[in-house]
C-alpha cells in the first residue's frame, strides 16, 4: 500500500518521485527480474512495500527519518505494509561514510527496543565488498540506484524462509547469476538512478521526507 507524494515538499516531488520509480525499476528488473530475493515478488505484487524518501543531504536528517519510518512499520497490519523501502538520493553518496551510518541505523534499532523484531538491510550504489574490486559484477547484488535502507519485519522474514528452505543458498546463487549476466549484462538492465535525479536538492522541511 503506498501513499501520495507530500506536498511539503514544495517544487522538489518530481525529484523524489523519479527516486521511487528508479528504485521500482531496480526492484522488478534485478531484485525479482534476476530473482536475487525469492521473498521480494510476493509483497511487491500485493502492493505491501512502503516507498520513503528523504531529499536531505544531513544524515541526522535520514536518521530522524528512520526512527519515523521504523515507528511506523512496527504499528502497522502486516497485510497493508511488510517492508520499507527508505531511500535518500542527496545523502551519504559516498559508500564509507554510508557503511559507518549503519552503525548509527543499529544503534536505534535497539534504542527503539526493536532488535529481533525490525532488521535494517542496505543498499548503495557504490556497494563493495570487503576484498573486491570495484567493478566485480558480484558487488552488484547490493547496488541500488540511490543509497537505500531496507526494513523487514523478522516474522516476515522467518515465515519467508520456511517456504524457501535452503535460504542460506541464496546468496551463493546470486553470486553465479552475476558472474555469468557480467557487468555489461548488468549495465544493460539499466536499472540505475536517472541522470536528471543525481542532483542536489535541499529538502525544505524539517523532516526532509516524503512518502509514497
């Protein structure tokens, strides 16, 4: 279930827009178009995924915003939101300063007393791991057009692996299918940020969010 576009954003909503639909085409071209996730078709076509978007470049900006957003998954019925999709298009572009936020992202999970109950995944366009090259096509299984947290519910996640039981398979295959797409494979799925929406937007109220 998703909801209209704040007006509070006042001239900048085509920005935050372009950001969500970048990001939907991300979701249905690599996320469920390779199957990278067995879990994620399901809730997209029942129209369960929350969009939020926060056009600030202050990181305490998306952090007010995260506690917001992980509040709201938490009260609400599974059947009308099962997962958050938070992304922000104007903060932490650098993928260090990016992963060093996580930590910060961790540490309200627990404030809000909700370890065990909520769980942040992330996604960045810069996404590498540890002891990778840049251009490993492997890193790509974590690369999102705009720097993304993810909000699951662990019910959900539990419920979704016992459908799926070899679940700890998934990562070793997702590794198999981007080796064999390749990086122009993968650039050809264009499933990266649109080149007008890279741009530097300060958001002009107080939360710098939008939802949708």
């Amino acid at each position: 279930m998703t909801s209209p576009l704040s007006s509070s954003l006042m001239g900048a909503p085509d920005l935050a827009a372009q950001s969500v639909q970048d990001t939907v085409r991300w979701l249905e071209k690599a996320v469920i178009g390779l199957n990278l996730c067995p879990f994620a078709k399901g809730v997209h076509v029942k129209g369960q995924v929350h969009y939020a978007v926060t056009l600030a470049e202050d990181p305490s900006v998306l952090l007010a915003l995260l506690r917001e957003e992980l509040l709201a998954l938490h009260a609400a019925s599974t059947e009308v939101r099962d997962t958050t999709l938070l992304i922000a298009p104007n903060c932490l572009r650098d993928f260090l300063d990016f992963n060093d936020f996580l930590g910060d992202a961790e540490d309200l999970l627990d404030e809000l007393d909700l370890g065990g109950t909520l769980q942040i995944a992330s996604f960045h366009p810069q996404f590498q791991f540890a002891g990778t090259e840049v251009d490993d096509v492997t890193n790509c299984t974590n690369r999102s057009p705009y720097p993304t947290l993810h909000l699951l519910r662990e019910d959900s996640i539990d419920r979704a692996v016992e459908v799926f039981p070899e679940a700890e398979m998934i990562f070793e295959r997702n590794m198999e299918v981007l080796e064999a797409l390749g990086m122009e494979g993968w650039r050809a799925l264009d499933v990266g940020a649109t080149e007008s929406s890279v741009q530097t937007t300060e958001a002009p109220d107080a939360s710098g969010g939008s939802d949708r």
